[in-house]
C-alpha cells in the first residue's frame, strides 16, 4: 500500500499516511489507474491499522499494543 501510494502521489510519510486514511474511509483520491485503485481500496482499512501501529512504534513507544483484535475484525 505505502509502495503503491509513493508511486502515485509521492509525498512524506504525513502525506502518505493521510492518503491511506483517505482510501480507508472510502474518499479515493484521484489519478490511480482503475486496477491499481481496486487494490488500494480491497487494502486500505488493514493499511491504515498497520500505518498507525509503525506510527506508534516509531514515534511513541517500542511497547505499542500490536493492533491484533482491531485486525481479526478487519480480516475475520
């Protein structure tokens, strides 16, 4: 997902992850080619948990909860 996202609108990691939270909440941003838009949006709502959770380890604690509930609820 952050692959395909730097690849289509570049952008730092801000930028990415609001991109991310964008197709999550269904708001594609536009210029993905119709394939490479389908794939983003199957994937956006587990990305954007990942996102938080690197987030979280990278900038808060190396002791941040793995997000594993909030994923099984994604990807029963």
């Amino acid at each position: 997902m952050n692959w395909l996202i730097t690849a289509l609108y570049a952008g730092d990691w801000e930028e990415r992850g609001s991109l991310i939270q964008a197709w999550a909440e269904g708001r594609q941003p536009t210029g993905a080619p119709p394939g490479t838009a389908e794939i983003l949006s199957r994937n956006a709502r587990v990305a954007a948990v990942m996102t938080d959770f690197y987030r979280g380890v990278q900038e808060v604690s190396r002791t941040t909860p793995y997000p594993g509930e909030r994923l099984r609820r994604l990807c029963p």
